[in-house]
C-alpha cells in the first residue's frame, strides 16, 4: 500500500505541474511599455512579445530534442514489464505447465534490456543529421529574429520621418497664419484688397490639411510599431525623438561586392541553407545504412508465481543420500487370509523440505537469457533502393534551396545598393533645390510685403519651398533608411544615431 500511495503522489504532482506549466502558458501576457521607449527598448519589446519569434524558438526546442534523444539510442534501452491474471475452469498452470481444474492466481514479470551493436552506422548518421537540423533550425531563427529587428528599425526611422513631416507642416503653417494676421490688418484699414486675404486663407486651408495628413501617417507608422511590438491598438506609445544629422553624402564604405560576402558570411539564412545541404547529406548516408546487416543483443531475467505452486517442496542440499527398508503402504500378498505388506528399499536424497512463500516461489522460477540476433536484408521490394534515391533528391532540393537564398541575398543587396546611390543624388538635388526655393521665397516675400507682387504668385513661391522642404525631409530619412539596410546586411548595429 506504501508504494502505490508513493506512485499516486508522484502521478499527481507531474500532473500538477503540467497543468501549472500550462496556465503559466496561456497566461502570457505581452510587455507594455510604461513610458516613452527607445529604439533597443522597442526591440527588446518586439523580441519578447513577438508570437511568431516564440512559436520558431519552441521548433529550435523541439530540433535539439530530436538530436538529444538520437544520441540516446547508442545505449541500451531497460524495460520491466509485470502481469497479473487471474484464471478460471481448466487452465494451464504457469508453475507446472500442467492443465488443472482450477482457479488460479498468476504473476509475471521481467526485466529486459537490448542494444544495437552495428547498423550500418545508421545510429551515428542519423545523430549527425539530427544535430545539422537542430543548428539549421537556430539559424532559421536567427534569421526571423534580425528580420523582426530590422522591422522595428526602420518602422521607428519612419516614425522620426513623420514626424519631422509634422514639424515643418507646423511650421509652414505658422507662417502663412503670420500672414493672413498681417494682411487681415492691412485690409481693415484698407490698404489691401480683400481678394489676398482670401487667397492666403485658401493656402492657409491648404497647408491645414497637408499638416493633417502628416499627423495621420504618424498615427498609422505608431500603429505600425504597435504591430511589430505585439501591443493592441489603444494601448499608448510614445517613442523617443533621435536627433538625426543632415547626411554627409559620401562613398559607402563598401562596394556591392563587398556588402555581399559580408552578409552570405554571416546572414543566418545563408548559414542554414548550409546546414540544411549537410543534414539532407547525412540522410543518405542513414539510408545507404539499411543495405548493411544489423547485429541487436538483448538480455533479460523473468519469473512467475502461481497460486497454485506447493506450499513445501524438497530441497536437495548436497547431502549423500541414504537407503532404508520401509514397508509399503499399498503392497501387499495374502497368506492364509493374513496381509504381509512388501518391505520396499527407499534411497531418500539429501535435503530437506522447505516452506515457499512468495518470494521463494520467485526465486524459484527465477530464469535468465542472452541473445543475438543477425538480420542481413537480402531482398525487402526495393525500400531501400528508393529510400535512398529520395533522400537525394532531399538533398538536391536542398542544393536548390541554398541557391533560392545566395541569390535572394543578391538581388536584395543589388536593390538596396542602388537604392542608397538613387537616394544619396535626390537627396543632393532636393537641398540644392530647397536652398533655390528659400532664395526666391525671400524676394517673393519682400515684394509681397511691398506690395508689388500679388497673392498668387507668392502663394507659389510658398507652395514650392513647403513642398521641397517636405521633399528633402523625406529623402533624408530615404538616404538613412537605405544605408541602415547596408549597414544591416554588413553586421553593423542598427542605431539611427549613428
């Protein structure tokens, strides 16, 4: 009763304990910023509350498990296994192997062990499969955790973006409110007509719904952020501004060349495609195992109790045996109508009788036994021939696999390159062109207040300075976005102010 009561405990707690793991599990609740974050905070957030990043690093989990439990099977496996029957009517007694008429009571019980001592080296390949799985599948999530970061980086740069949008639509606004005031004045005292004043509150509404627009895209990239981070949508983010320098148009510190074996060097997309070449080349060298024989060892020890087992039996002890006359108790002749029983020599063996419990029944019947065992596959409908013959077509689809990623890698480090060199010259264009439009601001400005040049005509000169200054705000971050995909794809870290 002790054991049993020890084994419900123990079946109780790890039942316990599952269901608490569980809950803990379905618990989860994503970290919730309290303040305004920056972007190594954002990114810690995003790693953490990332579903999909969890969900990958659960596949890592379960790779190097795989590859844990192959090298487990290099050692011999240990099994006991008991029965209890309980036999009704005319049954073969376990302890005589003699049918009786009876009920009887039975025990079984062994302990067994095996190990496969040669197989072709399929145990030895299919660990070196298991561990180029186990290190491809971590790379793979490497790979899901820089996307995610480089995600957050330039979903953060975009807000930065807006941001600034924000600013100078708030700033053009300002002035043109300074000149509708201005020219409200100069109308009630009717020094001007009122068709001007009517033109500037037209591009006073105007400039009203571009800074409108650019409040609504920076709640959209915030939103964006929200995503990334895993955080509902009515929860509030606030993110801290980064300084950003005007950027120093200069040669990239790589050429394209460059930049790409930088990145297949040490993308971990790349290095799991390796991976997965090796593990898919390991698979055949299992398969090519099955041609080979295969040579087990097993060993075990059993015995059995039966109800039906004499309570006493002899028990030799070495003792000389010895003789003596007894007189028989069912032979017997008659003489004269008188019984004389015949006298019999009876050779009685050394030993003793002895008294079987339980245990001595087990004992008893206690056997043991080693064995070997050859299976040499001589002819098995092919299964082999073609298990073979797809795991190399796994492999070649591998090989493929590994050139899909090399060029993928190519083709975006080629865009983004080209990309860098379109943004770094529009870049130039639009400051050359932004410093233009200030100079014929300021004339058109002066005259306007002089009043020998009409609304019109201002309104333009307005019009093209506003709407090259968001220009050059946008291909700054552009050119800044694109280095930092370089920067990403050379291993360099991702931070904006820098």
């Amino acid at each position: 009763m002790g054991f049993i009561k020890k084994k419900f405990i123990l079946i109780f707690s790890f039942f316990l304990l599952t269901n608490t793991y569980v809950g803990l599990a379905q618990q989860f609740e994503p970290v919730v910023p309290s303040g305004p974050i920056d972007l190594e905070e954002a990114i810690g957030i995003a790693l953490r509350n990332n579903p999909q990043l969890r969900k990958s690093n659960l596949q890592v989990q379960g790779s190097i498990n795989s590859y844990e439990q192959s090298k487990w099977q290099r050692w011999p496996s240990l099994n006991f296994n008991a029965t209890q029957g309980f036999s009704f009517g005319r049954n073969i007694d376990p302890f005589t192997n003699q049918f009786v008429q009876q009920n009887i009571n039975f025990n079984n019980f062994q302990l067994g062990s095996s190990v496969t001592l040669y197989s072709g080296l399929q145990q030895h390949n299919t660990i070196l499969q298991n561990q180029y799985n186990a290190q491809a599948t971590q790379k793979e999530y490497e790979a899901a955790r820089n996307d995610l970061m480089l995600n957050v980086a330039l979903t953060y740069l975009q807000i930065l973006n807006n941001k600034e949008l924000i600013n100078v639509s708030e700033l053009q606004l300002l002035a043109t409110q300074e000149q509708v005031n201005r020219m409200e004045r100069l109308v009630n005292a009717g020094a001007e007509a009122e068709a001007k004043l009517l033109d500037l509150r037209a591009q006073q509404a105007n400039e009203e719904l571009n800074l409108l627009n650019a409040k609504n895209n920076y709640e959209v990239s915030i939103l964006n952020l929200k995503q990334l981070l895993n955080l509902p949508g009515n929860v509030a983010l606030e993110i801290r501004e980064i300084p950003l320098k005007d950027p120093e148009l200069l040669a990239y510190g790589a050429t394209v060349d460059e930049v790409f074996e930088a990145a297949i060097s040490h993308l971990p997309q790349a290095e799991a495609a390796k991976l997965r070449i090796k593990a898919a080349d390991k698979a055949i060298d299992v398969a090519r195992g099955r041609y080979l024989p295969t040579l087990s060892m097993s060993a075990g020890i059993s015995s059995a109790y039966s109800s039906n087992a004499p309570s006493e039996r002899f028990i030799a002890n070495g003792q000389p045996s010895t003789t003596m006359e007894v007189p028989s108790e069912t032979q017997f002749i008659t003489l004269n109508g008188d019984r004389h029983y015949i006298t019999q020599v009876v050779t009685i063996p050394g030993g003793e009788y002895r008294h079987f419990n339980y245990f001595d029944v087990l004992d008893f019947n206690r056997n043991s036994s080693i064995n070997f065992s050859l299976r040499i596959p001589i002819f098995n409908n092919f299964q082999v021939k073609y298990s073979v013959a797809n795991a190399r077509l796994q492999k070649m689809s591998a090989e493929y696999d590994d050139q899909i990623t090399v060029n993928t890698i190519r083709q975006n480090i080629e865009q983004a390159y080209i990309d860098m060199i379109n943004a770094a010259k529009r870049y130039s264009a639009t400051r050359n062109q932004v410093r233009a439009f200030e100079e014929a601001y300021r004339a058109a400005e002066s005259r306007f207040n002089a009043g020998v040049l009409n609304t019109a005509e201002y309104n333009i000169a307005k019009a093209n300075l506003d709407r090259g200054k968001a220009n050059l705000v946008q291909a700054k971050y552009d050119y800044i976005f694109r280095t930092k995909v370089l920067d990403f794809y050379m291993a360099k870290p991702l931070n904006l102010d820098q």
